[in-house]
C-alpha cells in the first residue's frame, strides 16, 4: 500500500519538474512590445525571414510587420498561430 502511493508521488514529482522546465524556458513579457520584440528576437534565432515566417504560418507579411511593430488590432487567433509557429508560448498570470 505504502509503496503504491510512494510511487504515485514520484510520478507526480516527475511531472511537476517537468512543468518547472517549462517554466523556466520562458521570458518573463511584461508589455505588447516585449512580446512583439520576444517574437522577432525568436524569428531571427531560427533565421526566419518576415516572408518565410508569413508562408510557414500562414499570416500574411504585413499582419507579421504589425505585430513585430507592437501595433495594436492584431487578432488573437493571428498571435497565436505566429507564436505557435515559432514554437512559443504565451502565459499569462
């Protein structure tokens, strides 16, 4: 019995220092224009041209120009398709 539930908690300890991992990979975005700055700094890492990262995630070039750009009216479906794209979260808290 007491080994039983021992292991049912390393499971869930496992799992929990993997959500940590997580955690600890993303940037801490305090602003729309952190987060529009995370997102080219990401871009350029994977060295994605604004047309290359428009034709991978279907976004057109000048939504991606707005949203580098920090401008406001960018859809939230568009945010997260580009973010998702570039294999980036987004958290809020």
């Amino acid at each position: 019995m007491i080994d039983k539930e021992l292991n049912v908690i390393q499971i869930k300890f496992r799992e929990m220092e993997e959500q940590l991992k997580l955690y600890k990979k993303l940037e801490q975005i305090r602003s729309v224009d952190e987060l529009s700055e995370s997102i080219r700094k990401e871009r350029r890492k994977q060295h994605l041209t604004l047309k290359d990262l428009a034709e991978l995630s279907g976004i057109s070039y000048g939504t991606l120009v707005k949203l580098e750009g920090g401008e406001e009216g960018i859809s939230l479906k568009n945010l997260k398709q580009v973010l998702r794209t570039l294999g980036m979260g987004l958290w809020t808290g």
